[in-house]
C-alpha cells in the first residue's frame, strides 16, 4: 500500500501522506472488488461492457493528474 500511495505523491506532489494513502486504499479496494465481481478468468458478459472505461474514469476521479491517461490498454 505503501509503494502505491508514494505513486500517488509523484503523481501530485501536494498531496499529504495521509491523503495519499488514503487515496491508496481507495485505488486497491476498487480494484480488489472489480476482480472479485467479475470473476478473474471468466469470459466477460453482457453487463460487463464498457466497464473498462468506468473503472478508469473512476480512478480518474481518486487520482486526477497528466499520466493517468498515458498507457493504453
């Protein structure tokens, strides 16, 4: 958790310790939950369209700045 709420530091370096870490845990949760919803492994479904892109505009929103943008896929 550590090594991903200095990830969000670098990101935005105003961000305080506190916040950053709590950002963190934000970050894992969602997508701790989205792998155990949708099943690891699993074909994807009707109602899994487009989750993709919900769930980055979801970490877009706990973690705004210019990188979150930078790698496709």
């Amino acid at each position: 958790m550590l090594c991903i709420a200095k990830f969000v530091r670098a990101m935005d370096p105003e961000c305080k310790p506190a916040d950053s870490l709590h950002r963190a845990t934000l970050l894992v949760a969602l997508a701790d939950g989205i792998t155990c919803q949708l099943g690891a492994g699993r074909r994807k479904r009707r109602h899994t369209r487009g989750f993709d892109a919900k769930f980055r505009a979801a970490f877009d929103s706990i973690l705004p700045g210019p990188a979150t943008g930078a790698v496709d896929g």
